[in-house]
C-alpha cells in the first residue's frame, strides 16, 4: 500500500494493457500474438500508447487524455523507473498525482475498448 510500490504497479499497468491493446490490433490468435511479441516487448508505455492512439484514429496523446495528464504520466514513468532501477523514492507528496494520471490513462483505454473501468 504504499505510493512507491503503487504507482509501480499502475504504471506498469498502463505499459501491459497499451501493449496488450496494440497487439491485438494486428494479432487475434495465440500464436501470432506470440510471433509479433518480440516487436513490442521493450517498447515504452508512452509509445505504445501513441500507436494505439494512432490506429484508432484518437488524435494525440496530449488531446485524448489532457496535457497535464500525460504530461503527468511521462513523470510516473521516469519515476516508476528511478523506483526500479535506483531502489529509491521520491517524497510522498509526488506519488499521488502520478498515480491518479495512469489511473485516468487506463481508464480512458478500458472505456474505448468498451470495458467497465469503474473498478480501476
């Protein structure tokens, strides 16, 4: 329950569903998701999110979700990244807006696939 391990946990959220989203726009079966795999796999949150974006025809990033929350959540990946990468944290007064701008990401993404995101 802390913001550190939470906002981990929610932008690594936004990452898997973006990549999920993406490669279900070229894949339906389990062994052609599993041959295009390697094309996304290390791809950033930010960049996949901008191909589902882009396939849809949803407009920019900043648009569809709000410059301050993708602005927002380009700072949760760059500290979800120190919080990895450098075992280290920022002060908790930082968490909370990161980690409610992925919550409003992946909630924006689960509406347009028509799923019910109220529990996000």
């Amino acid at each position: 329950e802390h913001d550190p391990n939470r906002l981990i946990a929610f932008v690594s959220a936004v990452e898997g569903f973006a990549r999920s989203l993406c490669m279900h726009q070229h894949a339906r079966t389990k062994a052609e998701l599993s041959a295009i795999y390697p094309k996304y796999c290390k791809r950033s949150a930010k960049s996949l999110i901008v191909e589902y974006l882009t396939k849809r025809s949803l407009g920019d990033a900043s648009s569809y979700f709000g410059d301050r929350t993708w602005q927002l959540f380009g700072y949760a990946v760059q500290y979800r990244n120190l919080l990895a990468h450098e075992c280290t944290y920022l002060g908790s007064d930082k968490s909370k807006e990161l980690i409610e701008a992925c919550r409003a990401m992946i909630q924006a993404l689960a509406k347009e696939e028509g799923m019910n995101a109220d529990d996000i």
